[in-house]
C-alpha cells in the first residue's frame, strides 16, 4: 500500500467497522490470504480490492455476488505508524 502505508508499518484495525464504504482501507481475509487494500465499489456492484502501490503493478481483486462466501471484513485501517526513517 506504499506510498500510503509503508512497508512495515504499524496498523490499527477497528474490527467494529466492516461494512466497507468505498475507498476506504480495510483488513480483509480472502480465503486463506490476508489483504490490506483500498475498496472501491462500482457502478454495478462490483467491490474491487485495489492497491496505492501502481508501480508495483498489484491487479485489483474484484469480488461479484457469487464470491462474496471467500471474503470477509476484517476491519477499517485507523491508524497506520511507523518508526522515523534514518537520516542518510
């Protein structure tokens, strides 16, 4: 989710918040993968799971009605933190 969230960053997920509004950043179980993504739904009620990091060239996950039984809500990322970069 670089550049957004860091690589090994500290994350605070409310567990409390798992209806997904759309881009937003969730904690999402995907069958036996956990993911960090950003949730953008569609016009016709697609929900993709999509990375900040475009350079990296992460593919959207996108999840129709008949997959919904392989996802399941986490939470809401909050917070993110990491420690201070050093200086070079």
């Amino acid at each position: 989710m670089w550049p957004t969230i860091p690589d090994g960053a500290l994350l605070i997920v409310d567990s409390s918040k798992t209806e997904v509004d759309d881009g937003r950043i969730y904690h999402f179980n995907v069958m036996d993968k956990v993911l960090v993504k950003r949730a953008r739904w569609s016009m016709d009620g697609k929900l993709h799971l999509t990375s900040d990091n475009q350079a990296a060239g992460y593919p959207p996950e996108v999840f129709t009605a008949d997959r919904v039984h392989e996802l399941s809500v986490g939470g809401r990322v909050m917070f993110t933190g990491h420690a201070p970069m050093p200086v070079r």
